[in-house]
C-alpha cells in the first residue's frame, strides 16, 4: 500500500470521487443539481484562463471544491493538505464574483486539538480566505452536512436583521 493512500481505499482518487458523490448528494436533496467538473474562466487583473472545479452549476451559478482529508495519524496538522486548502481559496478568489462558492470538506476530529479539521483551519488560515467562501462539513457517520461558515455578506444581513 503506498504510504499516502486512505487506509482501506482502493486510490485517492476513488475516495475523492466518492466525497464528490456525497457533496453532490447533499445539495440534490437542497434542489440544487451540481455537474463534475464544471469549467469558469479565472483569473486577475484581466487575465483568464479556465479552471474546473470539482462540481457547480451554472444555474444556480455555485461553485464547490471538495477535500476529504483527515488529520495525521498521529493527530498532526496535514501541512500539505492545508496549502491545497489555501489553493482552493485563491481558485474561489479569482472565480466570476457572481457565484455562490462552497468549499466542502469531510468533519474530522482530533482529540489532540479538540477540534475537527475545518474549524482549524478556519482558525488559523483566516487571513486567506476570502470572505464569500462558504464552509460544510460532512459527517460521514451521520451522512449529513452542516455550513459552519457563511458568506461574509449574508452574515452582515442577518446581523442587521437581529
């Protein structure tokens, strides 16, 4: 087994397609019906260039990246995984403003930390996180997901709603 693979998978790249499956289960069941690999032109200061995301829609116009990883056997921050977080934020950043940007990733806790690794990473990354980038987690063992972060904006509006 290569030293890198989930423990039990056939490949990473089975066990991310299979967590695309659940996201895309999970906003179905919302009515939103999202595709694989949906296609946007990205980029700054007037350069673009396309990049798929994992899944979307152009209408609704969402857009989702999808990471199912855990922490460290030994209960450490996975360094590596959290730059690919930190991409998926920048791909979100330069993405066409009008859509709705989800980053999905599996609920996984540490004792170690005493928090899952989402709510890490929001802690600590949330400098670079744009402020329209919303963050679920799914349970697997519940097979249900919970926003634990809202678009920036939408927070504004409940607030000043209260």
């Amino acid at each position: 087994m290569n030293n890198f693979q989930r423990n039990g998978s056939l490949s990473n790249t089975q066990v991310g397609s299979d967590f695309e499956n659940r996201a895309r289960s999970i906003f179905a069941a919302q009515g939103i019906a999202l595709e694989e690999h949906v296609s946007l032109n990205i980029g700054i200061e007037g350069k673009r260039k396309a990049h798929k995301f994992d899944l979307g829609s152009k209408d609704p116009k969402i857009i989702v990246e999808c990471k199912s990883h855990t922490w460290t056997e030994s209960q450490n921050m996975p360094s590596a995984k959290m730059m690919a977080w930190t991409e998926s934020k920048y791909y979100f950043y330069t993405a066409p403003k009008d859509y709705r940007e989800v980053f999905f990733v599996l609920k996984d806790f540490s004792t170690k930390h005493n928090e899952t690794l989402a709510k890490y990473y929001l802690r600590t990354y949330e400098h670079l996180i744009p402020g329209d980038v919303e963050f679920w987690e799914y349970d697997e063992a519940k097979k249900t997901a919970e926003r634990i972060r809202q678009r920036a904006d939408l927070l504004l509006v409940t607030a000043g709603n209260s």
